[in-house]
C-alpha cells in the first residue's frame, strides 16, 4: 500500500509532511494520527498503518517539525518546547477532523509519546476556553515514552542516570550535530547497531521470523536510506537535538523553579523561560487524563528503565497497562506483531464506532 504525502500547515510558520494511509472520505470520523520518536520518521509505522487501515481506518503519520520534509522551525531550541509541538497536534486535529473533531485514536513513541502525554494533558488542562482532552483523541496509545512529570522524578536516579547519558552528549551545540552527520562509523552496521538497534536488528535478519521482524528486504532497504539520510544532514541532526536541549532547558519542567542543570543548559542553548508561560498541564493535582489511555512498552528497553513505563497515580481516569513485551526501546519494530494487535483491540473497544454525532 503505497500512502499519500501531504503537506499540512500548522501555523504561520511550520507545515509538517504527513503520510496518508486509507481512504479518508470512507472513514471521516476514523482518524487515526501517528507520532514518531528520534530518530525515525513518518515512515517507521508503516507496518501499523497498513493493518489499521484494513480495519477501516485512516491513518495520518507526519514528520515531526525539523525532521524529513517538514519544516524547520526559525528560532532554535526555543521552537522545540511542549507548547509548540502540542499546537502541532492540534493544527493536525484541526485540519483531518474539522475545529470541532476528534482523532479516533493517538498513537505515539518516543519523542512522538512525550508529545502524546503533553497534548492530553493540555487540552485536559482547565479554563474558561480549555478544550477537554475527549476533544484531542477518543483514545490514545502510548510506546516506550514516560509521562513527563514521572521522567523528571526518575532521571536523578543512578540507574536512569546511566541510561539517559547519551541525552549529555547531545548538549553540546555545533559540535555534536558535525560529529553526528559527518561520521561514516554512524552509516556502517555496527553504528547502525549502537545508535538504532532496531533497525539493525532487521538488517540482521532475512524477514522471515513473522514474530520479529515484518519488514521486506525492499521495507529494509527504504528505511535504511531514510536513516542516512538523516545522519548526515547537519540542519535535520540538529533540528532533532533540539528537542533534547528544550527538555534540558526546562521547556517542558512541571515546576517553576528552575534548577541549576536547566538554568545552566538554558544559557547554552539561548533559551529565554518565562515561568508565567510554563503551562500549568503538568503540575501534581493537575486536571486528570480522561481519554482511555495503553501503554505499551518493551521491557529490554536500554534508554528507559522499566519504573517510568507507569504515569503519576490518578493521573489517567483510564488506563490500560503497561504491558511488557519483550522487546527493547522500537517495541512496534520488534514486535510489530504483538503492538500492532494490541492497538488494533484498543481502537476497536474505544474508536471504531465513534461518529461526529457523538462529540
């Protein structure tokens, strides 16, 4: 099945290059939007967006702002905060299912799943014209991507400390993104191996073991490519760090006080913080998560320990999981099988029967 690319405006100044999978007039209420995480694209969830689209729904994965064919956004690290990505979302929402629509489902790893837990909690967030989070998505999925507020608790432990060093290395302006897209090591298989294992693991296999591994040396190939080319080219590298150096600079801290880390890396990164912006979403005893909510999450994960696999308690009104599946960090490329039936029965209970009439 070969998707549409469309280029989707998101505001003045970014329009974000979307993946369209299925017929979008047949499922008008059946909008589904994937998030990738670093460094993938839009097109790591191809397997996924194929099998939901046999069920009768329409898929829509787009780059996220600075990676593949979308734009990068003028103002550097600044334009990477949870603000700006949650006004993302909402200009897809806006422009697949109208100003008063929802997604049936949102789906979101990594980076993508951050944003996921950003975008639910904002519209959940209270005031006088705050839209509920039921208006975002009717049910979301989340894969190996903490809540914010439990990553910020987790990462000064010695233990995610260690898993989290790389997001060190990625602080160094200029000279990581020069080391990062000028190093062949990172176009061998053994970088391949180091920096994005699951893809590796394909490359390793003959696509033959339909428990592992689903994708097609021509799959493989593509994406392979679609690697490359992001390794090597300056501005998308740095345009991907610098969502690493917001969350550092404390664009996306539940508190208002900063701390010395984030005041330091705020200075490095030319990053001006405002506490009276600082959105109010991820406070303790901020408005509840009401959208029926999966986690999935793979428990070989080497970046991320299990423990933040589980949001702040009564956080989400309904929660599903997590469930471990044996897998690390690309649990949808791992087990592409196991994730893609348990999205599939998730939207199946929550989205497949919902219309516009219902909102």
């Amino acid at each position: 099945m070969a998707p549409n690319t469309s280029r989707v405006r998101v505001d003045d100044e970014i329009f974000l290059s979307c993946l369209e999978y299925g017929d979008r007039r047949s499922a008008e209420d059946r909008v589904v939007l994937f998030l990738h995480g670093f460094p993938d694209l839009s097109s790591s969830w191809k397997f996924q967006a194929e099998k939901l689209v046999e069920d009768g729904y329409f898929v829509v994965a787009p780059d996220l702002r600075g990676y593949g064919s979308s734009s990068i956004p003028k103002g550097g690290v600044s334009a990477y905060g949870k603000e700006q990505l949650v006004s993302d979302v909402d200009g897809l929402r806006r422009y697949y299912c109208g100003d008063d629509g929802s997604f049936a489902m949102i789906v979101g790893h990594d980076w993508g799943g951050v944003i996921v837990w950003a975008a639910l909690e904002t519209f959940a967030t209270g005031g006088d014209d705050a839209k509920q989070s039921s208006q975002l998505a009717k049910c979301a999925v989340i894969l190996n991507a903490p809540h914010p507020v439990t990553f910020e608790k987790e990462m000064y432990t010695v233990a995610q400390a260690l898993k989290s060093s790389y997001m060190l290395w990625f602080q160094f302006p200029v000279l990581t993104e020069m080391v990062l897209s000028r190093s062949r090591y990172l176009l061998d298989l053994s970088g391949v191996e180091k920096t994005h294992p699951a893809l590796a693991h394909l490359m390793h296999g003959d696509g033959t073991d339909n428990t592992t591994c689903s994708a097609t040396p021509e799959d493989i190939d593509a994406e392979l490519a679609v690697y490359k080319t992001f390794v090597t080219d300056y501005r998308r590298v740095q345009a991907a760090l610098s969502y690493y150096r917001a969350m550092a600079a404390g664009l996306w801290a539940s508190s208002e006080k900063r701390s010395i880390v984030t005041w330091l890396m705020g200075h490095v990164h030319s990053v001006s913080y405002d506490a009276s912006k600082r959105s109010p979403s991820f406070e303790a005893g901020g408005s509840s998560i009401e959208v029926p909510t999966l986690i999935l999450w793979g428990r070989s994960d080497p970046y991320l320990g299990q423990e933040l696999a589980y949001p702040p308690a009564g956080k989400v009104e309904t929660l599903e999981g997590p469930i471990f599946l044996d897998a690390g960090h690309w649990v949808h490329w791992e087990k592409p099988f196991e994730t893609t039936d348990a999205i599939l029965k998730f939207a199946n209970r929550h989205a497949k029967y919902y219309t516009s009439d219902t909102v």
